[in-house]
C-alpha cells in the first residue's frame, strides 16, 4: 500500500479493521487509502494523523479463535424505537444511528423508526416489534436527566430490564441507546460532541450482535440428537 510521501507510516495490525475504519472516519480523520481484497475480503486502509503521520491499518497476521460478528449490515432489516420526551437529544441520537446503519450497509427502506411518548414506554414497543419476525435487531433510544426525585432511578431501572428481557425472551438483539445522565451537557456530550454520538455506536452494535447471532447458530451442537448416552446409575 502507497502512503503520502513526506510522511510517517506506522502498521497498526488489528483483528477488526472495521470497527477502526468506523471509528476513524466518525472522528474525522482522513483516510488516504483504502484497500479490500476480492480475492480473501481483507481491509486495508491508511488513516492521515496529526503530526505528519499515516497509519497503516491491516489485518492482524495471527488467526483468532474468538467468534465475533463484523459490520455487514446489507440485507438486514432494523426497527428503531425512539423516546419523544427530550426529542432535542434523543434526534440527534436518531441521526447518529441512522448514519451508522447506512455506513454498515443497512438500506434505508429496511430501517422503521417508531415513536414512542417517553423511555418507559420503549421495552413494550420494543418486544412488540420484535415478536412480529420481521426485524433482525432493534435498536432502543431515548434520555433520561436524573431530577431532584427517585422517579429518574426507578424508570432507569425498569428500562433497562425491559429491554434486557425483551431480547432474551425473543432471541432478536436489542441495542441500548438509552442515555441515562446527571446533567443535560452530559447528554449534549453523548448526542454528538465531545464523546461521540451514542445512537451511532448503538446501530453498530446492534448489527454486529444480529450478525454475531447468525454464526453462533450455525455453529454445531456439541451434544447430536440421538447420541447422548444416558448415565449409568449404580444401585
């Protein structure tokens, strides 16, 4: 791979070159080049820094035994659940997610955003969506500013295990873009200034985890049907 002449290569191996590809262009780096063979699917590309530096980033040579999803959304349908109570926080989130799902290849007619009043009322939409079969994952968005009562942790908590329970009981990944924070600049930080945007992050989440669920199902069961043994008993 070329680099820009004048300037300081560094290899960077890495055992996911996409999610350093997302997370290079989300901070506005330059990528300078960009590589994926036909042949074997690698990515290789070289991101521009500061300081007269270019990383080259490339496949780790070592194999991994670990089993993970990737960021190859195509073809998938995604249904996005969306909080209205702080909707100046909770559209940029949508945004971000949004701008995540078609990164990651997502067509933009498989995406259904539904509304919903507040963060409370986000699992039950979530589980109805889910048990219709017609979405591979869903994502969950909404904020919640703590106040001067408890109402802010009992609604943490309720949303947090509905949504939880939501995906375990219907086997469809549920991704959490659900900002819980102290102050109103926290959230503002989280929907797209100083620490990224959480709706974006939320959409690679759940296209990795639908994908991740794709090969884990594939994988062989360790006990075949048919061929466990029953136990011997001693009498």
């Amino acid at each position: 791979m070329e680099v820009m002449k004048n300037y300081r290569a560094i290899l960077l191996e890495v055992s996911d070159p996409e999610t350093v590809w997302f997370i290079a262009h989300k901070r506005g780096y330059e990528i300078v080049e960009d590589f994926i063979s036909k042949k074997t699917g690698e990515h290789r590309f070289a991101v521009k820094l500061p300081g007269e530096i270019v990383v080259i980033v490339a496949p780790s040579s070592e194999q991994s035994t670990a089993t993970e999803g990737d960021l190859k959304g195509a073809g998938k349908r995604i249904a996005v659940v969306l909080s209205r109570f702080n909707s100046f926080i909770t559209e940029r989130l949508l945004q971000g997610a949004l701008d995540g799902l078609t990164r990651t290849g997502v067509n933009k007619k498989n995406v259904q955003v539904v509304r919903v009043p507040g963060a409370f009322e986000i699992p039950l939409t979530a589980r109805n969506l889910a048990e219709t079969g017609k979405y591979d994952a869903i994502i969950c968005i909404g904020c919640l500013l703590r106040g001067d009562t408890a109402h802010y942790d009992v609604i943490v908590n309720e949303v947090t295990r509905g949504i939880g329970q939501s995906a375990q009981e219907t086997g469809v990944p549920h991704a959490f873009g659900v900002l819980t924070c102290d102050t109103l600049e926290q959230a503002i930080d989280r929907a797209g200034l100083k620490m990224g945007n959480k709706g974006f992050e939320a959409a690679l989440a759940a296209v990795e985890m639908e994908k991740l669920k794709t090969v884990v199902s594939r994988q062989p069961s360790a006990v075949r049907k048919g061929k466990a043994k029953p136990t011997s008993r001693k009498r």
